[in-house]
C-alpha cells in the first residue's frame, strides 16, 4: 500500500489547525469557567451613586410600614402595611403628601380588605380585594382632588379549587395571575376573564409538592413592560428569574437566569415549608422601567436577612433581554423602591422615621 507523504507547506498548515483549536477549546473552557463562577451580583460595570435628594420625611404625619410603591409622572403612590390608610399620594417635585386615602370598612368608598400589590394605569388606582374576589378600579383624579364621590369600576375575576389566584396584574387587554394552580405558574386571562391557559413550570425541581400547592410555597413576583409585550416573573428566595413575551401565539419564554441557589424545603410529617435557615434570601425588592429590570438581593440566609429587615445598598439592573447591565451602589441601605427612566425612589426608616429619597440613575 503506498505511504503518504505531506508536503512541509501542508505539515505546517495541519500544525497551525490543530493550535488554532487548541486556542478556542482553551477560551472556551476558560469563558465557562468564569461564566460558572459568575453570579447574580457579579457585574461588570457597578456605579457607586453619592448624591440623592430627600423627598419626602412623615414627621407631621406617621404613616405605616411600605410594602410597595409606584411612581407615575409627578406622582409617588405607596402602598402601606397596619395603618389607618392604606395608600399615600406624594408630588415628587414639591414634596408634598397630596393625600391619604383608602380605609377598610363596609361605608362609601370603603372596601373589605386591600391587596399587597397594586398598579397605576390609565389614570387608576388598581387594586384587589380579595374577599370578594374583585379587581377594583379607582379614579386618581379623583382620589387626588378629594371628591367625595368616586368614580370606581369593580370586577370580578376567576377563582377556584384548581385556580386560587392570589396577585392579578393587567396587561394590555388581558391579565395575568400568579397564585396557586393545580397546572402552571401562572395563568393567562382574556380581557372578559375567559382562562386562556395556565403557562410555564418552575425552574427548579418540586415534585415533592402537588400542583396546587406549589404556588403557595413557592412565590413569586412580577414586572410588566408593555411597550415590549414582555414581563418578568422572579421566584423568591432564591436567584432564578424569567422574561415573558406575549405575542400572538401567547406567552413564549425569552429568558431564564442561570440559577444557582432555590428554595430549601423543610417537611414535617406529609406537610412542607421553607427552610429559611438553610435558604439564601434571594430576590427581596424589584421594580422596573421599560428599559431596566431592577432588583436587590442578598446572599445571606433569609433567616439572617429577615433579622436585618431585608435592606440593601445595592440595585442590580438587567435589560429586558436578561443581560446585565450595572450595578448600583447607594450611599445607604434602603428597605424598598421603585424606578422609571430616569429616577430610582428608595425607602428608608430613620430613627422611626419613614423617608423617601430619589436618585439619578
């Protein structure tokens, strides 16, 4: 059998092939390791942001603790927890508490019981009630101008053995649900509360728990952006978040974080709970703006987080993408916030004090 020969051109051209990929598999092997050892408060670019105005003080008018708040134009609504109102309205530019207002009672313009959550839109305070199982829809003109007659639209929205939504969030003509159901993570409703479906599964294995008890166990929080059609669901204590996109097929998946730490479990007898102990905090405060993703986030155990009011001086912002964008570093812990496209609102209690302040972003 003839032997073949390489010419000294080829021997060297076959050489240079086989270095050459060497080098890739080196920086490739090199680029997973990094990207393995990456986590979710690893980032690139991180602004340390040393200048801020305070807003806001409630010296003359104590107000609860703030669950949550949202800014809309000149306006910064918070939602609070164990007070006699339930929401307080701020002009950001003056500073001045504009009203007060939302008190539970069975009277005129009183309601049963106020979600956690709420939403601003088409100039309404949105909110639920979940005794009657009814999305409310309140004026804000109304509220601000201190009519004494509101304008107040309510409806009611699904519920279930197999469909226990908990938190209702409009989008577009349609809304979405998060909760505890026997399918999904969360359900899809058509503008007349037809059920659309029950979309997603949970990133992380739990097949120990039925269906209908999983939303329960494992919450969860969403941020809309309906300019892109997108929003994102993150799964509390632990460090896994998605991107939806709603398009005419219905919702596609366009994002998940790598993870790497989710909710511990603890059982008792046939019973689970988490593990807080033994669980990392995680996801504590998000917010967004259409064109950022904001959140923070601790490492430490949510027992330990929890002992230290979950604060935090760090803001870690995605696009809509999922990709990292910058970290931002504050001057002080603060407890909750919120953001638009130029502006992050922060919370912080000072000596029993509840101060808001806003930064540049």
């Amino acid at each position: 059998m003839p032997i073949s020969v390489l010419s000294e051109r080829e021997f060297k051209r076959n050489k240079m092939k086989k270095v050459n990929l060497l080098l890739v598999c080196i920086v490739l092997c090199f680029s997973c390791s990094k990207q393995g050892k990456e986590g979710v408060m690893d980032f690139d670019k991180v602004e340390y942001i040393s200048s801020y105005d305070s807003i806001y003080a409630d010296i003359d008018e104590p107000m609860g603790p703030v669950v949550e708040l949202h800014v809309s134009g000149n306006m910064l609504v918070l939602n609070h927890a164990n007070d006699d109102k339930q929401f307080s309205f701020i002009d950001i530019e003056s500073g001045r508490l504009v009203c007060r207002w939302g008190t539970v009672g069975e009277g005129s313009n009183e309601f049963i019981d106020f979600s956690s959550n709420f939403s601003l839109k088409d100039s309404c305070l949105i909110f639920q009630t979940s005794a009657t199982k009814e999305i409310n829809r309140v004026s804000l003109p109304d509220i601000l101008n201190h009519r004494s007659i509101l304008r107040i639209a309510k409806e009611a929205y699904p519920y279930s053995a197999d469909f226990r939504p908990r938190r209702i969030y409009p989008f577009h003509d349609k809304k979405i649900a998060l909760g505890s159901f026997k399918e999904g993570v969360f359900g899809l409703l058509e503008k007349d509360n037809t059920l659309i479906s029950c979309e997603g599964d949970f990133p992380f294995s739990c097949d120990k728990v039925d269906g209908i008890y999983r939303g329960n166990l494992y919450q969860s929080r969403l941020l809309l952006n309906e300019d892109k059609n997108r929003f994102a669901l993150f799964y509390m204590v632990s460090d896994a978040f998605e991107i939806y996109e709603l398009d005419g097929r219905g919702m596609r998946k366009v994002y998940m974080s790598p993870f790497r730490s989710v909710p511990q479990l603890r059982e008792r007898g046939e019973r689970f709970s988490i593990d807080y102990d033994n669980s990392v905090a995680g996801f504590m405060t998000v917010s967004a703006s259409s064109k950022l993703i904001g959140c923070t986030y601790s490492a430490k155990s949510y027992q330990e987080a929890a002992s230290q009011d979950m604060v935090s001086d760090e803001i870690l912002c995605f696009d809509w993408e999922g990709k990292k964008v910058q970290k931002y570093v504050l001057p002080f812990a603060i407890s909750n916030f919120c953001m638009d496209a130029e502006y992050l609102y922060a919370v912080r209690y000072v000596d029993n004090q509840t101060v808001i302040y806003r930064f540049k972003l």
